[in-house]
C-alpha cells in the first residue's frame, strides 16, 4: 500500500465527542469529526491568521463549522448557524473545539 493510501486511510477516521448540551431526551449529541488536516487549518488561517497562536471563540466556531458531523457524515452545522454558535456558554465551545484540535476525542483524553 503507497503512503498516500495509508494516510488516506488514517484520515478518514472519524472520531466522536459526546456533548451533553446539544442532546435531546436526556442523551448527549455525538459529534462526529475527523483530524485536522493541513488544507482545513490553512482555510481557517486564511481567516483567522493567528489561529494557533490566539483562537478567538469565532474562530472556534468556524472550526467547529467546518468539522462537526453526524454519524452519517453530513455537516451538522452550516455557516447560517454561526449566530446560534456564537450564542452558546464557553465551555461547551471551547470544549468541542479543542476535541477537534486535539484529534482525540473527550473520552480519549480522559482514559490519558
């Protein structure tokens, strides 16, 4: 198998967070999202050019934009929800958005 094969493979590997606060009937929403790959981190510093250095929770949530799926690998959200986004606590962005940057997921990260 090439390495581009390889790295296909390992790429399209999906995680998932559990997020309490966007469940319903007492479920948490699992969300699903894959690494961050080196032309989505390029996109989002396109825009938000210190990204890395000093994520600003807009950022976060055009992150989360771009990554979040459903189980099914359709976009959960879409631009048109930054507004919702924007309106969410703190915590819960931050902590979805660092799942994401991280690669891990929330339940990977506490078995660390």
């Amino acid at each position: 198998m090439s390495i581009a094969k390889r790295i296909a493979d390992r790429t399209s590997a999906k995680r998932h967070i559990d997020v309490p606060e966007w469940g319903d009937e007492g479920k948490p929403e699992k969300v699903y999202y894959g690494p961050l790959l080196a032309g989505e981190l390029n996109r989002i510093q396109r825009k938000h050019p210190n990204f890395l250095s000093s994520t600003s929770f807009d950022a976060m949530v055009d992150l989360i934009i771009l990554k979040a799926e459903t189980g099914q690998g359709e976009k959960l959200f879409t631009l048109e929800d930054k507004a919702v986004l924007m309106r969410e606590e703190v915590s819960v962005i931050s902590t979805v958005a660092a799942a994401f940057m991280s690669g891990d997921s929330v339940e990977e990260q506490e078995k660390n």
